[in-house]
C-alpha cells in the first residue's frame, strides 16, 4: 500500500513504527475488538451446548463416515477454546439454574469408549465438566443399533432395495434411509438372511464403554450420565408405549449410577424425522427435566426444558471455524425469520 511520505513520518515519529506495520496491528487489533463486541453482544445471555461422539486418533469407519469423530489434539484445542471464550457450566449448574452469560456445556452421546479412554483425561486437565448421554443396551451388550441400520445401509445393497420397497408412496423420500429402519423391518430382513451381523457391526462402529467404564467414572465430579434411551432406536417409528419402555428401562439402569441426572437426548436429534412434539412432551412428563435436540443452534431461551446443541467436528481447528459453526444455524434462522418478515 503507498504512503505519502508525510504521513509515513508522522506515524513513524507518533508510534515509533513504519506505517505498514501501524495499519496492520490497527486493523487487526479493530478487527479483533469488533469481533469480541458482536460475540459478547450475541451471546450475552445464552447458552451453547456442544455435542461430541467420538474422540480418537484411530476413529471406526462409522465414526469416519459419518463424522463423528474429532482427533484428540483438534479436541484439545476446542476444549480450551471453549474455556476461554465461554462460561462452561456442569450440568448440575444446569438443573439448579446457575447460568452465567455467554455459557456452554459439553455433552457426548452414544457411550464411545474413547469417552472415558481419550476425552475425559483432556476434560480434566482443563477443569471442564460434562455429561454423557448413554444407551445401556449396547453398553451391556446388545449389538449398537444405529450401528447396525447404518452398516446395513451402507454395506448391503439387497437390504437398501428391500428398505426402500417398505416406505409407504406418500413419503417423500427426503430422510436418509437408515431412518425408515424400524425394528421389525430389520429383524425381519435378518431372519431371512439367517445371517448374524454382530461381529461386522462391532468392527465398523468401534470400541464401545463397558460397565467397568461407567463404575470407573460414576465418582468423578466432572463426569455426569444422562438417557439416550436403551437401545438408540429411531423414536419417530416407536409408539409411545415403546419410546416410554426404552427410556424408563435405561433410566432403571443408569440410576445405579450416583452421577446420573434425569435429563434426555433425542436419538439422531433431529426434531420432525427422528422424534415430534408429543414424544417431547412424554419423555418431559416421565421425569426428564431437560430434553436436548441436535439441530445446531444456540439457546437463547437459557430456561427452557428444551435445548439444542451444536456439534463440533475435525473441521472446527480454528477460532474462524469454530465462530462459523457456533453461529451458522442461529444466524440462517435469524435471516429466515426477518425474510418471512419482509415477506408478509
Ligand atoms: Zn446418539
């Protein structure tokens, strides 16, 4: 950039720098004031919940596909950025309404060994509670469900034909298709098959905790356990006799466990093709005092029984990509409201 000389030597003779250099730390210090004005402006009063699977340098090829994994050091680095940008809060803050601004909380679902194995020692180097919402089905042994539907999908042409030949014509066809996978369709199609996929789901999902695992970590402060439901079905295809069965049964288990909290996370979280309104309302009137989705955004609602969480994956090992994952569903929402606005 070209300088008229007076204005170089003023600078250099003001700030004692050439005037090059003086422009780059004044945009690069306004840009980083402005940035910590519109973060404290936007996320004053709220809370952000983060949502983990699998933290792993050797991740499964599930956990690969389908991005469930984050490498030890990315979730390092995410943990301490989370700690110096947020207020992390336990969940027993949570339940006792002790929610500062600009709060988050960090959450795991499914029961990954490398809960306990590789993410729980980083958590505790840097003093950051958290809760892990578990299905005790499969961490009794019970082959892992979404694993299950997932590996048949993805590996079984003949089980896609037969899925696809099952949904009802009126269905539109936009959810992907291990959704359609309710229990009978797939015990049926295993019947048939005679064949026993336990030892291939295992391979393609990975390590998952044992009981010895959650014993091991019941007493630690920092570590609390929450419902997932038993055996991670899809809820949108379980009546509610079935979805109230599956969660009280895995609540009956995980109560043997001093750390667990009745609160809830939706299977697959994604409201409308994984669970609805009622079911919410159910699970809320059987205990839970907390129900979290997993569509993205941050609560701006700190006190609702509802809240939604964002996940962070490998991709998110910059402040600039973990801001644009934080932000990115709130803000779509916001523009879609103010263009419905305009609209109407
Ligand atoms: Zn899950």
């Amino acid at each position: 950039m070209f300088f008229p000389v007076k204005i170089k030597a003023y600078v250099k003779e003001r700030f004692g720098l050439p005037a090059r250099k003086f422009l780059k730390l004044f945009l690069s210090n306004s840009v980083g004031l402005l940035f910590r004005i519109v973060n404290n402006l936007f996320l004053a009063k709220t809370l952000t919940v983060f949502v983990y699977h699998d933290v792993s340098d050797n991740p499964s090829e599930c956990s690969r596909t389908y991005n469930l994994n984050v490498p030890l050091e990315v979730f390092n680095y995410q943990i301490n950025f989370i700690r110096k940008n947020f207020n992390v809060i336990s969940p027993a803050d949570l339940l006792e309404s002790r929610i500062p601004s600009k709060a988050a909380l960090i959450t795991f679902d499914d029961g990954f060994q490398s809960y306990f194995k590789n993410a729980l020692p980083i958590l505790e180097k840097h003093n950051v509670p958290s809760i892990i919402f578990l299905n005790m089905g499969h961490i009794r042994g019970t082959v892992f469900w979404p694993g299950l539907i997932i590996y048949l999908c993805e590996k079984r042409k003949d089980f896609r034909e037969y899925v696809k030949n099952a949904i009802p014509v009126k269905d539109n066809k936009m959810k992907p298709l291990f959704l359609y996978c309710s229990r009978n369709l797939v015990d049926s199609y295993i019947e048939r098959t005679g064949e026993s996929f336990e030892g291939n789901v295992a391979e393609f999902v990975g390590e998952i905790a044992t009981e010895e695992d959650l014993i091991g970590a019941a007493e630690n402060p920092m570590v609390f356990y929450g419902n997932h439901l038993l055996n991670h079905d899809i809820p949108a295809l379980m009546s509610d006799e079935e979805l109230l069965k599956s969660y009280l049964q895995n609540a009956d288990f995980l109560k043997r466990y001093l750390n667990y909290r009745d609160m809830f996370s939706f299977p697959f979280g994604q409201p409308g093709t994984c669970y609805n309104e009622p079911q919410v309302r159910l699970i809320l009137e059987s205990g839970a005092k907390k129900v979290f989705s997993s569509t993205g955004r941050i609560n701006r609602n700190i006190s609702s029984l509802c809240l939604d969480r964002i996940a962070l994956t490998s991709f998110n090992e910059s402040p600039a990509k973990i801001w644009f994952q934080v932000f990115r569903k709130s803000f779509r929402k916001r523009l879609g409201i103010l263009s419905k606005e305009f609209n109407g």
